[in-house]
C-alpha cells in the first residue's frame, strides 16, 4: 500500500513550495524526482505520470511545486526546480530512506525540459534523466517563430486579453484564469521565450543560450531516456532527435523511442516504452 508524504521545501513570494512523497510498500532505497509539465505555464506538482509503474519497481516518487510563469520567469523557476533537488539531497534520507547516490530526475513536456536541463546543471548529477516528450532547445523554430499549428487550431485573442488573465501574484497551480491562452498566444506570435523567460533570442542570445540543454551538454550528462511521439504538433519531434543526437556526439548513454503518437505517451508501444523507462531506473539506479 503506497503512502503519501508532504513537505514544504522552500518558501518564495510568499507561497509555501511543497513536494509530495509518494513511498512505496517496499521501498528499494532509489528515487524518482518528477517535474510537471505544462509549458511552464499551467499544470502542477498533482501530475504524477508513471508514479504507478515507479512505485511497484520500490522508487520513491517526488512531485514538487515551482512557481509558475509568466508571473515569474524561467530564472526564478529553474531556481526552485534546483532547490527541490538540494532539499532531497539533505534531507531525503532522514526523512524518507533514501539513498542520496540513487536519485533519478523525470519530466513530460516542459518536465522533461526541466529534467533534461537539471542534468547539464545539478551537482552531484543525478543517476539518470528521464524526458517524457520533452525539448531541448529554445532557439529552435518552435520558440523562435510563429507556430502554424496554433494559429490554425487555437482561437486568436488580442493581447489586452492575454494581459488580462495573468495573475496578480506568483502562483503554484492555474487559477480560474485562462491559463491555456496565455500559451497559445505566444506560439502563434512565435514569443514564448519572451513570455516565460524574459529573453528575446536576438538580443539575449548568450544568456538564453544557458538555458537549452543541447546546447550545454557535455559528457558528463547523466544516462538519458527519452521517450517521444512522431506526430507531436506541441513539441516537434526533431526536439528530441537532436537531443538524442547530442547525447550521442557527447558518447552519453541513452535510449530513444520513438512512438506513433502526438503530444505525451500513448498509443501503441506506449506501455512497453514506460516499461522501458523503468528498466532504465533499474540499472542506473541500483546499488553496485
């Protein structure tokens, strides 16, 4: 029978950042830190994807909170991604059993991001890096550019709208505002970088440029799972094939599958692919 803990692991804005701990019946001493998804945008810490298949494997499953943009920006965002990280680090085995050298990260969509940059940035390095549909660089069209798929398929709102359902405080979870819209305007304007990093990739190159994974991997990126749809139309799968590509020229090992599906993972293969996953948590997290 599984057990769910919370703790609160920062404090910023005024909000109280809380992680869920979700312990196994069995724990085997490993971890699964899991960063949400939702563009950075919407979403929250209550998005759990894999926590079933985690938790019959024995790991430890952690979903914390980050504030959201674009009431904050990426910077501040990353920060208490990293600081998730830290507060395991010093308190995950007093508090839960686990074993610090044992830790994976795990993400989907903006999660996977987050995950897949954490582990150019985080030290000690985590075990291994699981990325759910995730991207690796924000100078690519899909940021850099008005984005076809929205503009066809999303209404178009005009910008003293958009302003109009932001928060008037930094948040954890959407509020009754039209989260979703504030997305979709900046994919069709081709300004999501604006809007969640404060960063214009003309002018702020070299800065933005911390920020895409891709870019700032070496070889001593963790062992990297990737999991993504060919027919994604959020985020393009040549996101994860030049991913993938630079994990190889960095000789990194990883693992990428492919799905025939759109945004997430599903369809067929979907469940042998999460399997997958886990297998990979096995052996990069077990004690040699």
């Amino acid at each position: 029978m599984m057990e769910k803990k919370s703790f609160i692991f920062k404090e910023a804005d005024g909000l109280q950042l809380t992680v869920d701990a979700y312990i196994p019946e069995k724990p085997n001493g490993a971890a699964v830190l899991y960063y949400h998804g939702g563009a950075a945008i919407v979403g929250g810490r209550e998005d759990t994807m894999g926590l079933e298949l985690y938790l019959e494997r024995g790991y430890t499953y952690l979903s914390p909170d980050y504030r959201l943009a674009p009431e904050v920006k990426l910077e501040a965002l990353v920060e208490d991604t990293q600081d998730a990280y830290a507060w395991l680090l010093s308190h995950g085995k007093a508090l839960l059993g686990i074993q610090t050298d044992r830790i994976a990260i795990a993400g989907c969509s903006f999660g996977g991001y987050l995950a897949l940059l954490l582990g150019t940035r985080l030290h000690p390095k985590p075990s291994c890096v699981i990325s759910l549909s995730g991207y690796g660089d924000l100078m690519g069209r899909m940021y850099a550019l008005p984005d076809p798929f929205y503009q066809e398929t999303a209404p178009v709102h005009t910008d003293m709208y958009i302003e109009s359902q932001y928060a008037a405080a930094p948040l954890l979870a959407p509020d009754h505002k039209d989260r979703s819209a504030i997305y979709t305007h900046a994919r069709q304007q081709g300004r999501w970088n604006q809007v969640v990093a404060g960063l214009d990739p003309a002018s702020d190159f070299m800065k933005l440029l911390t920020y895409c994974p891709v870019r700032m991997m070496t070889c001593d990126m963790p062992p990297t799972f990737i999991i993504h749809g060919r027919a994604d139309t959020d985020v393009s799968y040549d996101q994860a094939a030049q991913t993938a590509a630079a994990l190889q020229s960095m000789g990194v090992e990883h693992r990428f599958i492919s799905l025939d599906c759109g945004h997430g993972v599903y369809g067929d293969g979907a469940d042998e692919a999460m399997r997958g996953s886990a297998d990979f948590l096995d052996r990069h997290t077990s004690i040699t």
